[in-house]
C-alpha cells in the first residue's frame, strides 16, 4: 500500500512538474490473444472480453490491420496534419500530430516546446485514425483538448528493432488524463470519474456515483467510445488503481474482442 502511494504521489508531482511518468499503466493483466470462433458473436466472456457480432466492420479492427501505406493514405485523406517519424522501437508507423483532429488537440503535459521531440507524444498511425473518430465523440461534449500522460513509451534498450511493441511501446495506446472543455472546464478523470473498482463501467447499473455533471460528462464520452468500437482496449478507474487518474485507450491488432472495464 505504502508503495503504492508513493507511486502515485510520484506521478501526481510529474505531471505538475509538466514532466511524464512511466508507471501509469499496469494492462499487462489481459491477454493479447485473439479469439477467433464466430460462435462467440456477440457474447461477453467470463474475461468480460465482448465479441462484436461482424467484428471486421469495427474502426479499431479495420485500422488494426492496416498496414503503413494505407494508415498514412487514410491520414493524407482525412487531411490530419502530422509528420512522420523516421524510427522508433517497437512502433510500425510512428507519427507525430502537428494539428488538432476534428478542433481537438491531444498532447501531454510537457511545455508546447518540448511536446515536439519527446517521444511520448508519438503515436501509431493506426491509434491516429482512432483518435481522429474519438475526437468526434469529444466535439459533441465540446471538449477541445485532453492532456495525456504519454502514447509511445520506448521499449527497453536490449528491445530488437525490428520487433513490433505491444501497447505504449507499439504507440498504439494513449493514457487520457483531462478532458478540456472550450468553456474552460476540466474534466479530471482522477477526480471526476466517480468509479469504482470492479463496477461496471458502462450500460444498465453502471456509474457514475455520485453522479455530478463532470462525472456523467466523462462517462458519456468513455462509453460512447466504447460503443463506437474505436479502441479494443478502454479500461477507466473501474479496472484497478493503476488506472485511477487516466483512460487507458488501445488499439490491439490481432484480435477481434474488446475489453471495456
Ligand atoms: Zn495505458
């Protein structure tokens, strides 16, 4: 416990100091392993996987497979300002946003200056295209920013470099800390989320309690993701501490299930 905390004090100071920490995410509780049997349309697993009944048409799917000529094809299409970048460990379409998506601009908490070299504000084409469709989501509760604690996080020097990362060290995967609406108002999901350990998180008995207007502002936009299928990973502060102050939002290739906790 006593860890624990002096973890997240350590990454409450981080993020105040504009600096990132890297111990914001604990997912490597759930497997990466697809599952492929159509006579699991629709159902939810006792893993609380869901299986989309035509998988295939999902946004998170569709872009998962793509591969680096098309995702950037598809950038250049939707006329999303980014540049490319040259290498990064793990990642197969590195890529950095020089715009907002849809009027919504997504960095980190490092000064303007910074954002342009650290390697946390790179991102996966492919996570890209998926956050262009959830900046949609966001115009409807009129945010215009949200402040993460990193995409990209590089794998471990001894990682080969030609090995595809999973997650962050793919950059395929952003920690969404606050939600900037254009009125000024913050939605903190540390502080606003209102969940709770093992609650469910979206649908009939779910949160937010108490139900304050920031509260059912961000349950809105995690659940309208998740109904939207943009991300196959979304775990909130209902999955476990780790995740208490930040949407994990992943696209994981390979896969055809989805996992909303
Ligand atoms: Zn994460």
């Amino acid at each position: 416990m006593h860890a624990y905390y002096t973890d997240m004090q350590r990454l409450a100071r981080a993020v105040t100091l504009g600096f990132l920490a890297l111990t914001a995410c604990g997912e490597a509780a759930f497997g990466s392993r697809g599952a492929t049997s159509a006579s699991h349309a629709d159902a939810t697993s006792s893993k609380g996987l869901s299986f989309p009944t035509d998988p295939d048409t999902t946004p998170a799917i569709e872009y998962a497979a793509m591969d680096s000529a098309a995702c950037e094809a598809a950038l250049a299409t939707r006329k999303i300002s980014f540049q490319s970048v040259p290498a990064a460990r793990g990642v197969a379409t590195p890529v950095r946003l020089t715009g907002p998506l849809h009027g919504v601009s997504f960095h980190s908490a490092l000064p303007a200056k910074a954002r342009a070299t650290s390697p946390y504000e790179i991102m996966d084409c492919r996570l890209v295209l998926a956050l262009d469709d959830f900046a949609q989501i966001l115009t409807r509760y009129d945010v215009d920013e949200v402040v993460h604690f990193s995409a990209y996080r590089p794998p471990p020097k001894n990682w080969p470099a030609d090995k595809p990362g999973q997650r962050h060290g793919a950059a395929l995967a952003l920690d969404a800390a606050v939600f900037l609406k254009k009125d000024g108002t913050k939605l903190n999901v540390e502080k606003d989320f209102h969940g709770a350990i093992g609650a469910k998180t979206c649908g009939p008995r779910s949160g937010p309690r108490p139900a304050t207007e920031e509260a059912k502002t961000l349950r809105a936009i995690a659940c309208s993701a998740a109904e939207a299928h943009l991300f196959n990973v979304e775990l909130t502060p209902d999955y476990n501490a780790k995740h208490k102050n930040h949407f994990h939002l992943e696209v994981t290739p390979g896969v055809k299930w989805f996992l909303v906790k």
